[in-house]
C-alpha cells in the first residue's frame, strides 16, 4: 500500500487525514485517544507498544490503533513523519 491508497481507503472509511511527525528520542508514557486511528510511515520509524507486545513501523508501514487502547509511543534517532488518520468514535445513547 502506497500513501495514495492509504488516504484513499481512510477517506472512505470516514477518517480525516493529516500529517504529522514526532521528534528524535521521544518516548511518551502509556495514554489512550478518544478516536480510532491510523497511521503510515513516511520517514523514520515509530515503535508502539501495546500490552505486553512491542512493534516498530517504518517507511511504508501502517498500522491502526481503536479508540481507548492503552499505548506508548517510541521514537529513536530519526523520528518520524507520517500521515495519521482519525475518526471520532460514536458513543452508543444512553439507555433509558
């Protein structure tokens, strides 16, 4: 998959797409987003790292992550740039 198809088939999943990177050396603490998303690499590599599982993304790379699951995200000396696509989660109406 090429960036082209990644945005095309974001889109038509109802994602926004915009691109973004993250600095040389930044490791961030576990947090969770409020959104799905998705994410292709552009340049260097970011590693995420999910329960007990850890996996690292690079050019050409893609990966998706559902709303509200637990992460950390690694970046080593390159850092990364990347397109990240993100779609706000519908919560269910209340029962009542």
């Amino acid at each position: 998959m090429d960036r082209a198809e990644f945005e095309a088939d974001a889109r038509r999943e109802g994602y926004e797409i915009r691109e973004g990177k993250i600095e040389p050396n930044v490791h961030r603490e576990p947090h969770v987003h409020d959104w799905d998303a998705r994410l292709f690499v552009l340049e260097g590599a970011l590693t995420l790292v999910r329960g007990n599982g850890r996996e690292t993304f690079g050019p050409g790379d893609s990966c998706s992550l559902a709303a509200n699951t637990p992460h950390e995200e690694h970046t080593e000396a390159d850092g990364v740039r990347y397109v990240a696509a993100r779609r706000a989660v519908v919560q269910a109406a209340a029962a009542g």
